[in-house]
C-alpha cells in the first residue's frame, strides 16, 4: 500500500502540489499517493479533526496553505526553529502519534536564489519588501546565507521593527519604512513579499533601490510581469524571477524531510514556468 500524503487548504483548485509531488515520487521510485483536501473553515475545530482523520487514516505527512498555516502551528506538538519563529507551518509530518511541524519557505526561496538562479547571497545588500508570514518564514533562512545587509521595508514601520527586533541579535537586519529606501542606494537583490503584485497594485518602493546587475524576485507566481517585475525591467534589471521556483523547492524540501531522498527540480519548474511578456 502506499503511503498518504496531502495538502490542504481552502480554496485549494488551484495548487500544483499534487503535480509536483507526483512528479517527485515518478522521479525518485517512491511508493506514495499526494491528493488535495479542501479543508472545512468551520467549525473552529474543524482544520484540526480534518488533520487527525487523515492521520488515522495512515496520512504520513501534509503541506499546509491559506488559510491554515497558523493553525497548524496551533496543533503542532514539535516545531522546527524556523516555524516557531514564522508562527506558522507549511509542512507536517506525522510520527509515533506525535504533529512535527516545518516550515520551508525560507528554505525554498533561498535555494531558488543561490542554486537556481546562480545569486548567491553572501555578502550582498538585501532588501525584502514587506514584514507578513512570507517574511517572518524566509528571516532565518536569508540570514544563514550571510547577506552583508539585509532590509525589511514594510508599509508600516513598527511592524517591520518589531520583527526585527525578534530575531536580530548577531544578524545584519535592518527595519525600514518605503520612504527610508530613497537614500539606502542600489541592493543586488529585492524581493517583493508583499500581497499587492495578487491584486495588481505595485508596492511603494522606489527604483532607485534597483541594482541593473541585481535580482528582482516576486514571490508571487503566475502572474507573469507583475507591476514590481515590470518596474524592476525599466529600471533596467537584468534579472528578474518570480516564485516558481520558491514553490518547487519548498515542496522539494518537504519530499526529503519526509522520504529522505532529494527529487530533481528543473524539468516541474521549467514545466511550471509562466514566460514574462
């Protein structure tokens, strides 16, 4: 019999996660099944009955999306470093009867970066955009790839201060406002981790922040030239990448954490790829 795995969220028809997955299991010979749950909203017990049925069901492991990161994190009996920093979860495994709780976000985004787009981080100027759960989850991953400064601008200032703050002992983070990055000079790398490229908005950063040797990543994905990547563009950028990669590769790190085997990700990703005009 296989092994269960699932994601689930709500809505949740739009997730590649089970394509990735299976694609995952072809590549690498492992014997699983990956379905997609549409997780009730209510009652508020809901997520979490959801969650222990599969387990008895034999589920191994599930990826968590909207909205229900925080509440996995609520059910988790064991969480990783990273997750208890983001308070949030993306990836659970099921053991012994016991909740462990991952999340590899950070982890995905960083290696999208440094592995796949051949940007290292080190020793570089680093500016994300933005100061929500994306943010919180990718922190620890950015700072272990040793930036020599790494900036979070957000709309509100004293949010970006406030998780700063949380985790900056030792660490190069600097809290800004959009306003403050008019005299912060270029950054060779900008990540917009923002909501507004879902809604077509373009956040308020200038482009003066752009460096045209630097990256410009959108978190977002399938969106195509989003109005921060077509800025970044203007401004002359010569990369510029949203986050279909991030996708595959956090998915790829769930695969090993649970399998102990590393998939191949360039064929999902070259497939998942939506061209820029």
């Amino acid at each position: 019999m296989s092994d269960r795995y699932a994601v689930i969220g709500n809505p949740i028809g739009h997730t590649k996660s089970p394509l990735i997955h299976g694609f995952f299991a072809r590549e690498t010979g492992q014997q699983m099944t990956y379905v997609a749950i549409e997780g009730p909203l209510e009652p508020a017990d809901a997520f979490a009955c959801t969650v222990r049925n599969f387990i008895a069901a034999g589920g191994k492991g599930m990826n968590i999306t909207a909205p229900f990161k925080l509440e996995a994190f609520a059910i988790a009996d064991e969480r990783s470093e990273r997750a208890s920093l983001a308070r949030a979860v993306n990836a659970m495994k099921f053991e012994n009867g016991r909740i462990l709780a991952e999340n590899f976000d950070g982890v995905g985004l960083v290696r999208d970066i440094e592995v796949n787009l051949h940007q290292p981080m080190e020793d570089k100027r680093v500016l994300i955009l933005g100061a929500g759960g994306a943010v919180r989850g990718a922190l620890l991953p950015f700072i272990g790839a040793r930036p020599a400064e790494l900036v979070v601008a957000n709309r509100h200032v004293d949010k970006a201060k406030a998780l700063v703050e949380q985790v900056a002992a030792g660490s190069p983070l600097i809290a800004c406002g959009y306003a403050d990055l008019q005299s912060m000079g270029r950054f060779d790398l900008v990540v917009n981790a923002t909501s507004a490229s879902l809604t077509g908005q373009l956040p308020p950063v200038p482009s003066s922040v752009f460096s045209p040797n630097g990256t410009a990543y959108e978190l977002a994905y399938g969106k195509g030239l989003t109005p921060f990547l077509r800025l970044a563009r203007n401004t002359g950028v010569r990369g510029i990448a949203d986050g279909v990669g991030m996708l595959v590769e956090q998915a790829a790190e769930a695969f090993v954490w649970w399998r102990g085997i590393r998939p191949q990700t360039r064929a999902i990703i070259d497939h998942l790829t939506v061209a820029f005009d």
